[in-house]
C-alpha cells in the first residue's frame, strides 16, 4: 500500500487489542504478538474490499480466513493460556475449543476497525448496542457474568469509502467532497472592514464548526479573522477556498476589502514551503572526503552537499550512491 495508508497501519502508541478490557492475562509477559505486523493484515482485509458496497462483519472474517489473513493476538499455545475470562484457571483460553478465531482474531479486527479504520474516517459502519450482539464466548466459562466481549461486538457491518479507497491503496489522488455552497443561506453573518465575523441571530453547527477552524472567537457569536488564525487553519489542512465560499454566500453584504486583502496575502504564503518527503544525511570523516564524493562524476549527481561534511541522498538515489560510493572506495556505513 502507498505510504499515505501506512501512517496509520505503523502507529505503536497502542495495541487495540488492549480494548477488549474482559480477556485479562494480557500484561503478562511475553503473551502477546507485535500489533503492527496484526494491524496490517487487516488493512490488507479492508485492500480487499469491493469500495462503496456493505460487507457483513462476519462476512469480512469469513473472507480474512479464506485468505490467510490472521492477526494472532497470542505469541505460543503456552501464552494462550495466559489469555483468560474471569479466572485465570477455570477461565483460560487455552483449552480446546474456547479459544475461536472470532473470539481473539475477530475482536482485534473489530477494535482496530473501530478505533482507527472509523475514526479516522476511512469506513462507514453499522453499529448497534453491544450487550447481547454477539454470542460466540458464551459456552466460555465465566461468561455468563457478561453482557458483551468488548464494545466492539455491535459492529456489525461496514463500507469501505472513497477516502479509505485511497488509504488502501485502491485509488489515486482523493480529494473530499464539497458540500454545494448555494446550500449556505445568505445573510447569515456579517462580515466586518476589522475583520470580525458576526452572527446575531446564532448559527448552525456546521457553521460554527467552519468559523471556528479558521478564525479566534470573541464571543458566542463574534469571531476574528487573523493571519495567524488562518494559517493554523491552512497547516490543520484546510484551504482558503472553504472560508472563500461559506463567506460569499453567508455573508449580507459584500465582504470587505481588508478582508479580501488578508485572506490574498495568506493564501501567497501557501505552497511556499513544501515538505518534499524523507532524505537521508550521509555524514563524511572530514571535508576533504566530502570534496571527493561531490567531485566524483558518479556520485555528485546523485547528492547535494550542504555544509563542509554533510551529504543530503534521497530515498531512490540512495541505492545508487551507496554502489557508487562503494566503488569509490567508501562503503557506506
């Protein structure tokens, strides 16, 4: 998959597995696998989906079997019977049979589905409440003091969207869907010469929400435009073209021109500096190394020097430096 869908496949911050609060044992040690390695699988589960059409959950499990998608949660059999319900010896699931793929497999799947893959807005899902939603640990024993597993278990159904679609790798370039702007009543807010925003009569939401992205608040109901204000906006990823459109529309008179100006002069600072992606910083032993490698016809097309001992490589120039500079005499470290 693309990098833009493994930022959230690579997070180490938590194991969602830790979720399913009622199978205990889990801090013990050496008891449970790596979750990165588990959390891939299931983006590779959600790869496979057909985007925009709904999947049962148990109907994404009976596809993740079928393809050799099993995020183990246990490192050994010795570790499953750590794994337990209420008791660690009557309760362990390490006995046969007390221990399906639904019950640890399925419940990782469930967390990191609902903890990341929803969250963060890459699927729609069908949710109902948990207690009594799933029934595959009640011949475990201690089961019958539970109403649900995890909070998960009311996750029944899901839709891979068109921004998951590009999170998995399935399309290209994704941009979000635009609400229409003629939907924004006019004469919503009034839009002052010192840049505040003004809505007397109260607004919606959604309004509230927009207003609050790009401008500091005043009051209930006065905002602030500032250059500072709007370049956090720009920096949290939103554009100038959303407050552009809400303002045009909303607005019950022209909006001023010390306003227009300002939002001009921020938008010339956008695209300014661009983060071109990971380089890698070849340090030399001393500057006459460095005057070597730059002067070498192979290697100084494939670096650039910046200060008297450093070289900066890109990712895919970096095989390539590091042949040539092999055959310099250097290999690299």
């Amino acid at each position: 998959m693309p990098s833009c869908g493994n930022a959230w496949l690579n997070n180490s911050l938590l194991d969602e597995f830790s979720r399913v609060e009622e199978i205990k044992g889990q801090r013990s040690a050496n008891v449970l696998t790596a979750a990165k390695p588990r959390r891939k699988l299931v983006g590779q589960a959600l790869a496979g989906l057909t985007p925009g059409e709904w999947t049962s959950v148990d109907g994404l499990f009976t596809d993740m079997r079928a393809a050799g998608l099993n995020p183990v949660v246990h490192r050994s059999e010795r570790a499953l019977w750590k794994l337990y319900l209420e008791d660690p010896q009557y309760g362990s699931l390490g006995y046969d049979g007390y221990h399906g793929w639904s019950l640890l497999q399925g419940r990782y799947t469930l967390a990191v589905l609902f903890e990341y893959a929803a969250t963060l807005g890459l699927i729609d899902i069908e949710y109902v409440p948990p207690a009594g939603a799933r029934d595959d640990y009640r011949d475990n024993w201690g089961a019958d003091y539970l109403d649900q597993l995890s909070r998960y278990d009311g996750l029944s159904a899901l839709r891979l969207n068109p921004l998951g679609a590009h999170a998995v790798g399935l399309t290209g370039d994704y941009a979000p869907a635009q609400a229409p702007v003629s939907a924004v009543p006019a004469g919503r807010v009034t839009v002052l010469a010192n840049f505040d925003i003004v809505a007397l009569d109260g607004l919606p939401s959604a309004d509230t929400l927009l207003l609050d992205a790009f401008c500091d608040r005043k009051t209930d109901r006065v905002w602030t435009l500032t250059t500072t204000s709007l370049l956090q906006a720009l920096d949290r990823g939103h554009t100038l073209d959303e407050l552009r459109g809400y303002l045009n529309q909303a607005a019950s008179h022209s909006v001023p021109q010390t306003v227009t100006t300002l939002l001009d002069d921020t938008g010339r600072r956008t695209g300014r500096l661009r983060d071109t992606g990971q380089t890698h910083l070849i340090e030399c032993a001393d500057e006459a190394l460095a005057v070597l490698v730059i002067s070498d016809r192979r290697l100084r097309v494939l670096c650039t020097r910046i200060g008297e001992r450093h070289l900066v490589v890109t990712p895919d120039r970096l095989p390539a430096f590091r042949k040539a500079a092999l055959a310099l005499g250097y290999p690299l470290a």
